[in-house]
C-alpha cells in the first residue's frame, strides 16, 4: 500500500505552532476524523496514548510518527503536520520533532500500520526530502513531494491499471533464536527484547530462547525450529546446537542482538546466511558468523560457559562461609576461625563442599563448550587434578611438596580436555560403524581421561608454581599498588559494562575468590554497581541533561546498580559515549581504589546490596559506592549540556 494513498488533502496541517503534545495530537485526530478515518474519537486518543506509553515514536531528525492499531479506525489513513519551530516528542536523539505523520490502522487490519511505518522510516531519513516537507507552501506541493519520493524509492504504483487478483495469503516469516550471556542476568533479555521488537516492526514472527540465570526460558521446540525460516544465535557462551542441524543459522555475540537486531534478521531473511551443520564440537564452516567465529571471541565464550556454570557454586559456597566466620567467635581458637562453633562449623562445611566443585565444574565446562558432552568428564577430572596438584614426583615419593595448580590449572585443563575429546573424535572417525555407539561411553572417556591425566602430572608442577607466584605478589600487594589494582579493575568494569573487558576483570574477581583473594572482588563488583547508580542520581538531581523518557528509565537504574547489574548504563552509554562511559569509568575507579584502601573484602562474586551482610568492612564498602556513584555523576553532569528549550524542557 503507497503512503499517497492513505494520505489526503484534509489531512495535513502545514505550519502549526502548538504549544503542547497534546494540543498537537489532539489537531492530528481531529483530521483522521474529519477525512473519515476514525469514528470514536476519545477512543483514538486513548489508544494512541496508550501506544506513547509504550516508548516514544519520534525517531529522530525531526521527524514522529505516533500511531496505533485501534477498533476505533473505519479505514486506514494518514494525518500529518509540520511545526516548523520544532515541538518536544521525547525523539531519541533529544532533539524536537517537526515533520508529525499519525497513522491510524485497523484493530482487524492486518499489519498495514507497520509496512506504512517502514516505507516512511525510510523515506524520511533522506534529509533533503525532509527539506522539502518542511519548505511546501501548499497541501497540493507537499502531497507532490512524498509522490515523487516514493516513486523514486519504491516505483510506480497503478493499482487502477488492471483488477487486483485475489489477495493469496503470504508465507509469514518465521524466525527462531537463542540469546544467552555469561551471568544470564541483562545482556540475554536486552538482546531477545531488541530481537522480538525488530522482527515485530518487521513484520516477522520469532520465538526467543533466552538462557538465562535461572535456566533457558521460552525453550524451542522440534515442532517450532523445524517450522522456522532461520536461527539466530546471539550468545557469549555455548548453547545446545544439535537441534540446529540443517537450519539457516546466524551466530554472533550478544551484544549484536542488542544493536544489531536488523542487521541479523536480515541475514536470515535475504538468504546470506549459510546452513548449520552440527559436527558435535563445534560451528560448521558455513554458519553465516557475525564477527564470533574469530579464535578471540570463540576462547572467550568457551571460557564464560565455563565461568556461567561455576559461578553458583562460587555464590553459594562463599556466602556460607562467609557466614560462618561472621557467627564464629574467632578468640576461641585463632587457627580454627570458622569451625570453632557447631553453627559455624554447618556452614563451614557446606560451603566448603561447594567451593571443592568450583573449579572441577569451570575446566568440565570449558570442555564441553568445546567438544560438547564428551570433553565434559575430560575436563571435570583435569580441573580435579589441578586442585590436587599432584604430580610424577608426588607418586614416587609421597612426601614431595605438592603445589595446587588452581585457577590456573583449572583453566589449562578445561581447553587442553576439549581438545584432547576433539582429537580423539577425528582419530574414532574412521572406525566401523559398528562401535559407534561404543565411542562416547567407552572410548572417549577413558582414553580421554587417561591423556588428561598425563597432561596434568607433567604440567601442574609449571602452572603450580606460577599460580603461586601471581597468588604470593597478590598478596604482597599493599598502599599505593593496590589501590592502583583497584583502580584499573574498577574502571574495566565500566569499560563496555558487560562486555569483554568487563568479564575480564570479573573473572580475574571470581579467580582471586579460589584463591583466597577477597578484596579484588569487592573492589571489582563496587567497580560494576557504579555505572547505574550514577546515571540514576545525574537523571534524578540534573534533570534538564535528559530527555524524559531518559529521566523514567533512569529510576530503573537505582535498582539494577544496587543489585550489581552494570548493563543498565547500557543504552546511555550508547545514545552518549563520549560523555557517559568516561563519567562511568571514572566513578567506578573511584569506588574500586577506596575499597581497597579501605581493606574491604567480599566472598561472593554476585548479589549487590543483598550480599552485603557479609562484606568486609561494609561500612568502608558503602563509602566507596556512594563516593564512586557520586564522582561519575558529578562528571557527566558537567560533560552533558543542558538540552534546549527548543526541546522543550526547563533549564
């Protein structure tokens, strides 16, 4: 359907100067009314309200088009007006709109309103177009530009020129995808929510898989991915693949399914994509990748999958012992601090059984990430014999100095098992079919569990050493060299909240956690509640910095920076980088140097305000979170200018 047809002459209104939204909305309307677009008018308005609540419609550049499918339409149509001096929509860009369509569709009209939205999203990002819009003298010259531009984008449409044949109902595009981050709190649903609303303004239908903390939601079914046009795989850690097989796959990073949504299902759509093939380990070499098939990115997601399913052991365990020496009384026996009360010693015992897992579970993982279910027995018993330490000296004499390899080691076996499972299935591959079945229940994990034995004895003695030479200069640490350590930790987590560099100081956070290293999580996890509250308090205290839909989201983050979920800094950061992350980055090192130089420690490597009871030195701590949220408040404050009137907001 053209856009000159939904829109007639007594439906525009050129040159307005309202003085609200409201009064702006209220005149477009009144002209779907008077073209005979809409026959209750209070429930237009309602509808269209409601539809505003939902997020702002102006897209940027001047230019609006609030809309919304309502029973209150008699007939498709258009309503537009231009408002020269500009009026405040709460456009993304802060800037005031000028060029206003409406559109009014059906309740019963199929997806009409969307296809109009998509042909004028794309016609009004030609800016010399706009131009003209806003220059027409006339109704007649402004319904001649928006002919003329749609000829020219889409060609000419003579629907009289011969009876149109009866309308066949057309295939709808049905798309599957999976969205999953390491910790599965911010990144899997920012990434399925852009995904769902992208295929939705699309016109497409797509069922999202998110494999989150609490497990994979929205699971897929065989009936669903076998109906399915394409897959999109956006995760920065393993998901389960084999179903997958022979499907049109996509496989990026999550981030891109936060802003790259479009992009993807393209991919899927146009047929660049290539088909998946499951091999068992690994992507078939004509997956379509978006940028997550370099050897960086695939090290790192295996590394996650590891890291996502050790975290709650590493929660779990360290919250319990912590809690046992908070409820010990350490005068009672020094040396036994922990375990010198029966209610002491409970909890003791229990999170110490969790701690013992912790590192089996992140090298079985990380193996498994890479040769799937076989690398995981692999791996699981190389990260037990990393803890162990045992060595070829050890077995010949039992008195020999045994070192743990730890977090070193665990992550040395978890890499070295998947790939010692993936070349054990190239050299079973040739064997007789006969034995296939024998393969992965015989073959695989006691072949591959005898290699990786050999492996840890000859090298946990190296990695052993070197675990305890980072552990000892660890800490050594003290003044000025571990405030600097909190420092560059705590800026990392503001870096790209979420993103490589923030993980990266994340799992140097949770490493230090095995190895008894408590204050580099504290000042790593302060470092990452920061980006949110900052924002929160410049929303909350600098009002005339943001747009008001930006002032609504940022109460939302006091609660995601209280409870340590960095991410909700995200949409800020990337509406404003060069104001909002150096802001971030700044705060969070303020918060990560004072609570080293508080001494505050902290056992677990999640849960924000919730595991605050048994932070070191919590006092210390929240010091430091209020000073550091504070300082990045402050800065972006003075970074970010006031938006202008023009806008329509008070200084």
């Amino acid at each position: 359907m053209k856009v000159i047809d939904l829109l007639k002459e007594n439906a525009i209104a050129l040159n307005m100067s309202p003085s609200s939204k409201q009064e702006l909305y209220d005149k477009l309307i009144d002209l779907h009314c008077g073209a005979g677009n809409v026959s209750d008018k209070e429930q237009f308005k309602k509808d269209i309200a409601k539809r505003e609540e939902e997020g702002p419609t102006a897209i940027g550049d001047g230019v609006a088009i609030p809309h919304a499918k309502s029973e209150a339409v008699a007939k498709p149509g258009l309503a537009a007006a231009t408002v020269p001096s500009g009026i405040d929509l709460d456009a993304m860009d802060g800037a005031p709109s000028n060029l206003i369509f409406m559109i009014a569709a059906p309740k019963q009209g199929g997806d009409m309103h969307l296809e109009v939205l998509s042909r004028l999203t794309v016609m009004l990002m030609d800016e010399a177009f706009r131009k003209k819009l806003l220059a027409a003298k006339s109704v007649k010259e402004f319904l001649k530009h928006i002919d003329e531009k749609e000829i020219e984008k889409y060609g000419a449409e003579d629907a009289a020129a011969e009876p149109a044949p009866e309308p066949q109902p057309a295939k709808k595009v049905k798309l599957v995808a999976v969205t999953a981050c390491p910790t599965g709190i911010a990144h899997t649903f920012m990434a399925a929510e852009a995904l769902e609303q992208k295929a939705a303004e699309l016109g497409y239908e797509i069922k999202v898989e998110t494999n989150g903390s609490g497990g994979a939601k929205n699971v897929l079914t065989a009936k669903e991915i076998a109906e399915a046009d394409g897959v999109i795989i956006a995760a920065d850690k393993n998901v389960e693949m084999a179903r997958f097989d022979g499907k049109r796959m996509v496989q990026t990073k999550v981030s891109d399914g936060i802003h790259k949504p479009g992009e993807l299902i393209e991919k899927i759509v146009s047929g660049a994509a290539g088909v998946y093939s499951h091999k068992g380990g690994g992507k078939a070499a004509d997956t379509e990748s978006e940028g997550g098939d370099g050897i960086g990115h695939s090290i790192y997601k295996h590394l996650m999958n590891g890291v996502s399913h050790m975290l709650p052991f590493v929660v779990g365990g360290g919250i319990l012992i912590a809690l046992a020496f908070l409820f010990d009384d350490y005068e009672i026996n020094p040396a036994g601090f922990g375990t010198n009360t029966p209610f002491a010693a409970f909890f003791k015992t229990i999170g110490d059984t969790a701690f013992g897992f912790m590192l089996p579970i992140l090298a079985g993982f990380i193996a498994m990430s890479i040769a799937d279910r076989p690398g995981l027995a692999v791996g699981f018993v190389g990260g037990a014999m990393a803890v162990a330490g045992t060595t070829f000296a050890s077995l010949v004499n039992p008195d020999a100095n045994v070192v743990s390899a730890g977090f070193l080691g665990a992550l040395f076996a978890g890499f070295v098992g998947g790939y010692i499972t993936l070349g054990l299935e190239k050299a079973c591959s040739k064997l007789p079919d006969a034995l296939e079945g024998i393969k992965p229940v015989l073959i695989y994990p006691l072949v591959g569990i005898l290699l990786m034995g050999l492996v840890m004895f000859l090298f946990n003695p190296i990695i052993g050493a070197l675990n305890t030479a980072l552990n000892n200069g660890l800490k050594a640490m003290s003044g000025a060299s571990k405030i600097l350590l909190g420092i560059v930790l705590g800026g990392m987590m503001s870096i790209d909240m979420g993103g490589p560099f923030n993980k990266a100081a994340y799992v140097f956070g949770t490493a230090a956690i095995a190895e008894g290293n408590y204050d580099i999580m504290a000042a790593v996890m302060v470092g990452g509640m920061v980006p949110p509250l900052a924002i929160a308090l410049c929303t909350t205290f600098f009002k005339n910095r943001f747009t008001p839909s930006e002032r609504k989201s940022g109460v939302v983050n006091y609660i995601m920076g209280l409870c340590f979920i960095s991410e909700g800094a995200i949409p800020y950061a990337a509406s404003d980088p060069l104001r909002v992350i150096p802001s971030c980055i700044v705060g969070s090192a303020v918060s990560g140097a004072l609570s080293m130089a508080f001494g505050c420690t902290l056992m677990a490597p999640h849960g924000g305000i919730f595991v605050f009871p048994v932070v070191g030195n919590v006092l210390g701590y929240l010091i430091a979170l209020v000073v550091g949220s504070v300082v990045g408040a402050l800065m972006l404050a003075l970074l970010k200018k006031p938006l202008g009137e023009k806008a329509g907001l008070k200084k």
